[in-house]
C-alpha cells in the first residue's frame, strides 16, 4: 500500500508547475577497513620442560569426559608456530607462574632453561605472577636481567651464561616502597603503517594477594596494589600513547563448573569477577591465569563495541589459546574479538590408573627441533640427580579431586605420614599437608621404583617442614580456613592418627565435624605439636591461623621427609584408609 502513494505525489507536484523531486536513499556506509591481530596465549607454564604427564579434560560427546595428553615445551613451541602461523601480524603472551614449581630439570638450573625456551618461542610480555617471586626480587629481577650473581642456595650459570628474558615482564601493580613499579607497567606493540597501522597495549600484573602466597623475605618492600583500580590508571595512558587496543595480562583468574570443557565459561566464579565489574570499558580483551583453569568467556560492556574477552589457558603448557583482534585503525578500536583454545597434544603417558593415549579429535603437534635439543641438554644434565631411586611404592599415589573440594587423597596422606615421621623429635602429634602444594600424581616405574625426579616433581617447592603449637581450637579453625568462603576449597591432608569430615553445606566456620586425633575427640584448650611446611607457617594459601607461633621449630625439607619416608622400608604402602570424609546431601 505505500508504494501506491508515490505517483500521486509525483502528479499533485506536476500541477503546481514543480520539478518532482524523488528522494533518494543514503547510499550504504562504506564497510570499515579493518586490521586483524592473532595472539597465542598461555599461563602458568611452571618450567614444565618436558611432557608432565597430565592431561587436558574434554567432553567425551557421550555425556561424559576424555583425557587428552598435552604439554611439554618443545610441542607448546609447535602449537604456537601454528597460531602465529595465521597471522601476519601477532603476539606472544604469558599470563605469569611461567617459572618455579618446576621440573627438577628447570628448578635445579634456577629455571634459567625456561627463560631460555620462553626466548626461543618468542614470547613478547610475561605479567608477574606470584610464583615469580619464590626466590626473591632480586633473583627475580635477574631473570629479567641476566648475569650469573648468586642469590639462592644454588649456583647459577652451571651450564651456560645467563642472558636472561629477551622479553619484557610487566608488572603494573607492583609498586615498590619508592612508588615505582618493579617492572614496567605496559608494554606496546605496532604493526603495519600508513592506514593499516594498528599498536596493540599491554598492561601487565599480578594478583594482590601475592603476600599470602610467598615468602615475606621474597617481597619485602613491596606492595600489590588493586587490580581493578590499577588497570584503570592505565587504560587513558595507553591511548595517550596510540594504543587501539587493550589487552590484560593478569595472574589472576576464575573457574567454571560443571563438566570440563575448554572452550566453556559455565557458571564461573572466582576473584576476576569482581576485577571485571570494575573495569574501564576501554579494556578488550583479558588473558588470565592462577587458578590453572581454561575457558573462554564473553562479558557485555556498557560503552563498548564488543563484549569483553576474557580467556585462559589452564596449566603447564597444555595449551595455547588462539585470540584474534579486529582493529579498525580508522576508529583506533577493536570491533570484534574471538578466541579459541588449542590443546597441545604431546605424547601418550601412563597416569596413575591407566595409560592416556592420543585423541584423533585433536591435532598431534610434533617437538620443535631446536626447542627439544635445547631442553635435552638440560635434561641429561640432570638426570644425576633425577634417575637416582629413592624406594619403592606399593602402587600409584594420586591427589584427591572432585568439583566441590581438592584433597590430598592418598598422595597427600603419604606425604603427611612421612612430615610426622620426620618432626618426631620435634614433638610432632600431627601433620598437616595442603593439596595445592602437590604438584602432580606420584607413579613408580612397573617394580614400584621410585625416583627422585618423581619425588621431585610431587614437591617441587623446596620448603621446610615448621613444627608449632596450636590449641584444639586453633587445629579445628585451620581446617575450616581450608573450606571457608574465602578462595578455592582444599581439605587439608592429615597423618594417619587423625579423622575429620567436612560438610561443605553448613555455614563456613563450623563445617568441620568429627574431628579426632587417635580416636579421640579433639578438646579446645588441648595443646598439640604440629607439623606444616613453611608455606603454611607463614600463613600461606590464606591459612593465616598457622602464622606467627613463637615455639615454632624449624625441621628437614619436605623433599628429603618424603625420600626418608619412602627409603625407610622395602616396600611403602600407599595409604587407603578414609581420613577425611566429606559429607553430600
């Protein structure tokens, strides 16, 4: 019907002696011109040098999940040639924990092989994360640096000059007592030039709790500032300086629920959540890490072209997450983002209850050359230390998992039993092991033989085991810390004189029940001698009921309890019994 109206206008005009006029439509936007940008991204890394026996978890397509065998430095360096492939123009970047809780190969060499690989694959940025820290600022700061000044036990440079990270750490929140950041705060990067040119800005940090989760000594003078509010500051500063997009390099992360999916952002939660809400819209795009999770998330942005991409690549290597950037240089500002992560699939390994073999869904990545001969050399230089058995184990030693709750299972008891063992003299009645701290399955070769590369990679960490005084009371509220509302639960692991069950619906602060210590309950004011690692003596993983006891006694490295533990009879068994129970409704 309206299409009729038009030659009657065109007639009425013609009667009054007018030209007719037909309006014509606004001829169609021209298509903007724009600029992609890929990123291969990654988090938490840890010196992984070689394959670490572990797996990425996917959907099975039945309803259920598969395990897929990923990670180890020479495949990482492979899958991400394969990203950048994509691209002409792209970056390469770390969410932070790229050293320390490493491989024994890495760690006895002060993770200088890790620098070395993260150079030969290119990385661009590393953000600080906390385990950056575990030697110290100064060591830290020689990472960066290079040079061979000692400032740990061990004596670098035993292989090969140092030279140090031909990439930039960046570390916007970490403000020294002089108001300077410790490392800078951004980083910027341009491609193209004339109408294609696009600068991609960078704002690295870490987490502000970075003080709960190190040494003290390690950070003294330091302060680790807001993230949000430290993010913020730097948004109008990068595109002061012609920054069209901004991209977030923050050791710190979420989780999602429900069946591990990679690509999934199902009901997530954690600390950058919060970060997020409080974010300038002028943040594209945020590669996250800590929480040794994957997922791909999107967020709505008031004010902004897109939503919010926030992304991470779970753990050791494993994977790589393939980000691409479209930038319209004409406007200075992405138009859109998308991400995907990419699984490194490695070699089949033998896992603590079955072999996990190759998944056809996935590309098999193979070593890069220069990549595996470099890790080798390293690798055979540790193997003195490494291939030395240490005892025999009755069978494979796991860590407890499930999707509510991270316990010790029956690696954690093992280690428990072996920190009582060896703090005796101390006047240990109990021990106390945080399954965060275990690193990885414990699996003894086919005899049962285990080495002290495998002990090694268990508990990387070098600590030492701290024996103090608590009350009952005190014993009951440190393992509530371990299921409260304040970061990821973990039920503490115990020594084998002990029984406790957690009951995660019941209000946090009383969802500890059933505690005894053999066989009896646990009176208030009844004192204890306790054994922790010093990690948790100085209030670490937020057990800040453990800090500041002043008979605290100071005992054996963890490593050397476990290798004592373990040598100490023909045959160890590998503890079955039920210590801690946890109640479902």
């Amino acid at each position: 019907m309206r299409g009729a109206f038009l030659p009657i206008a065109l007639a009425l005009a013609a009667c009054a002696g007018q030209p007719a006029r037909v309006a014509q439509a606004p001829a169609p936007a021209a298509a903007p011109h724009l600029v992609t940008v890929g990123i291969a991204a990654f988090n938490d890394f840890h010196g992984q040098l070689e394959p670490p026996h572990q797996s990425v978890l996917v959907p099975d397509g039945k309803g259920g999940t598969a395990q897929v065998p990923a990670g180890g430095a020479a495949w990482l360096a492979s899958a991400v040639d394969a990203v950048r492939g994509r691209y002409p123009n792209h970056l390469t970047l770390s969410a932070g924990d790229m050293i320390s809780a490493s491989q024994v190969a890495s760690s006895l060499y002060l993770d200088e092989p890790s620098i070395g690989v993260m150079n030969r694959i290119g990385v661009d940025f590393n953000a600080v994360g906390n385990h950056e820290f575990d030697r110290g600022r100064d060591e830290l700061l020689r990472m960066q640096n290079g040079g061979c000044a000692q400032f740990t036990a061990h004596k670098p440079c035993q292989l090969e000059p140092f030279p140090g990270a031909s990439f930039r750490y960046l570390a916007a929140s970490t403000v020294d007592k002089d108001g300077h950041t410790l490392f800078p705060a951004t980083g910027l990067k341009t491609f193209g030039s004339g109408a294609d040119k696009v600068t991609v800005g960078v704002i690295g940090l870490t987490t502000r709790t970075t003080p709960t989760l190190v040494s003290p000594a390690g950070i003294a003078g330091l302060t680790f500032e807001d993230e949000a509010a430290t993010i913020n500051a730097q948004v109008p500063r990068l595109k002061a300086e012609g920054a069209d997009a901004i991209v977030v390099l923050i050791h710190e992360g979420g989780k999602q629920q429900g069946a591990p999916d990679p690509q999934g952002c199902d009901a997530m939660s954690g600390a950058i959540l919060d970060i997020i809400k409080r974010l300038d819209p002028g943040v594209d795009l945020i590669i996250s890490g800590h929480t040794h999770a994957s997922y791909i998330c999107q967020f709505p942005a008031a004010g902004a072209t897109h939503p919010l991409l926030l992304t991470s690549a779970g753990l050791y290597g494993e994977m790589v997450t393939d980000i691409s950037l479209q930038i319209d240089p004409a406007a200075h500002k992405v138009v859109s983002a998308q991400a995907h992560n990419v699984i490194v699939q490695s070699d089949p390994y033998q896992s603590a209850t079955r072999l996990v073999q190759h998944d056809d869904r996935f590309p098999v990545f193979p070593p890069r050359a220069d990549v595996a001969a470099y890790v080798q050399r390293y690798v055979d230089a540790a193997k003195v230390y490494a291939a030395k058995p240490v005892g025999r184990l009755s069978g494979p030693a796991a860590r407890g998992e499930s999707p509510a709750l991270t316990t010790g299972g029956p690696l954690g008891n093992l280690i428990a039993d072996s920190q009582l063992a060896a703090t005796r003299s101390a006047g240990a009645q109990v021990a106390l092991m945080n399954p965060f701290g275990i690193r990885t399955a414990l699996v003894p070769a086919a005899d049962g033989t285990v080495t002290f590369g495998d002990i090694y990679r268990v508990q990387p960490f070098g600590n030492v085991l701290i024996t103090e005084t608590l009350t009952g009371a005190q014993l009951k509220a440190v393992l509530e810390q371990g299921v409260d509302d304040q970061g990821p639960h973990q039920g503490l692991a115990v020594s084998s004189n002990v029984r406790f069950a957690i009951d995660l619906a019941r209000p946090a602060g009383s969802r500890v029940v059933a505690l005894t210590i053999d066989g009896k309950p646990v009176p208030p004011q009844q004192t204890y001698r306790v054994t922790v690692n010093n990690f948790l003596a100085q209030g670490g993983d937020t057990f800040t009921d453990l800090a500041d006891k002043p008979d605290a006694v100071t005992g054996m490295t963890d490593l050397d309890a476990l290798q004592a533990w373990i040598s100490a009879v023909p045959v160890r068994q590998v503890p079955t019994e039920e210590r801690l129970r946890v109640i479902t409704r």
